[in-house]
C-alpha cells in the first residue's frame, strides 16, 4: 500500500471511530467531524449496547495500532492483574516500545514509531529492541541508535519538529529531546496516558464474549 492510500486509509478509520489517529486526520476531522460515506452527515439510530462497545474496543486498538489477538492478550493480562481491568490495560498498552517512541516524540504517528523499531533504530538500556511491543520497565532509557541520530526523521524530532502536533510529554516519562532519549520513570496512570477511551466499555465487550 502506498503512503498515499495508508494516508486515506487512517484518515477514513478516523472518520469512522471519531477520534484522530494521525496529525494530518486530526486536520480532516476538523473539516468533517462526522463518519464517511453518503450517510455520515445524517444522525445514526441508536447502536446497540454491543455495537457501542464493540467501536470503543476498536477506538483503543486502532489508538495504538495493534491486532485484536494483541489487544485479547493484554486484556487477559490486565484482568488477572490486581486493579481494575480496564485501567490496567490502558497502562500496559502505553508500556509498549512503540508507544513511548511517540509520547517521547521521536516519532509523529505510532506507524512511523513502529518502522523505527522494526528498522532497529531504537535501544533500551543499550540494546538493540526491534518489537515494537516489547515492554519497556520503569528505568530502562530509550533511545535512539547513535548510527542513525543523522537520518533526517531523527533531525527533524531532535529539533522538536513533532512538537505541535502531538500531546504534552507525559509525567511518566524523562525526555532530552535533543539528545533524543528517554527515561520510563514509572508505570502510566490511566488518568495521564492520552487515549480515547472508556476503558470500561471494553471490559465489557470482553467479558460478554
């Protein structure tokens, strides 16, 4: 697929969930804040409680980019795990490498987060990671290879070119934008990691399954 299609693709997904999944989505949203198609201007019936909660858990994958066996997984994961369920899968969700990438601003979208890791761009603690799910720990630094700091999408973040179309850095995370590296200094909160979502509409997708 062409960027150009990806570009649209996002876009159109966008529309559909009602949330901006790229900085240039964000811009259309603006322009048209109703879903795609010959009936997105026209208000929708009242969706089910099952269609309601089926476009919440599709709102926080697509967020973060991730299969829905990934999604499944973590859940798992967040629901044996002391705590509410819903706020412990957000929290793990922003664990992952590819996300703190993007809340560190080395990278504009989490898909270009993801190229970065995949194209083994990025170290933990020194060492090579190329998952884009890998689960950084509370202290490990993340950063960016020294052989790769020149290319040009690392210039254009090390100079804070990301800047003004993604959130405040947050809490949890220590960042030296110049030096491009960043410290996990603990584990998110939900109430600081900035998604969509109302997390207990996916507790409940999963456990009416």
């Amino acid at each position: 697929m062409s960027t150009r299609s990806r570009t649209r693709s996002k876009t159109r997904l966008s529309r559909a969930l009602g949330i901006p999944l790229t900085p240039k989505a964000a811009k259309y949203l603006e322009k048209r804040p109703y879903a795609p198609g010959e009936h997105g201007r026209t208000k929708r019936k009242t969706d089910s409680d099952y269609a309601v909660r089926l476009r919440e858990k599709q709102r926080l994958r697509a967020q973060y980019g991730i299969r829905e066996a990934q999604l499944r997984r973590t859940f798992e994961e967040a629901r044996k795990s002391q705590g509410l369920s819903g706020e412990n899968l957000v929290e793990l969700l922003e664990m992952r490498l590819d996300a703190l990438v993007v809340r560190a601003g080395f990278a504009r979208t989490t898909a270009q987060a993801r190229q970065m890791v995949v194209h083994r761009h990025i170290l933990v603690n020194g060492e090579l990671v190329d998952r884009p799910s890998f689960r950084v720990k509370p202290g490990q630094m993340i950063h960016v290879k020294p052989r790769s700091e020149g290319m040009e999408p690392f210039q254009v973040a090390a100079a804070g070119g990301h800047v003004d179309v993604l959130p405040p850095v947050p809490g949890y995370l220590e960042v030296e934008i110049d030096k491009l590296q960043a410290v996990l200094l603990r584990r998110p909160k939900r109430s600081e990691v900035p998604v969509t979502c109302e997390v207990q509409l996916v507790v409940e997708y999963y456990a009416a399954r």
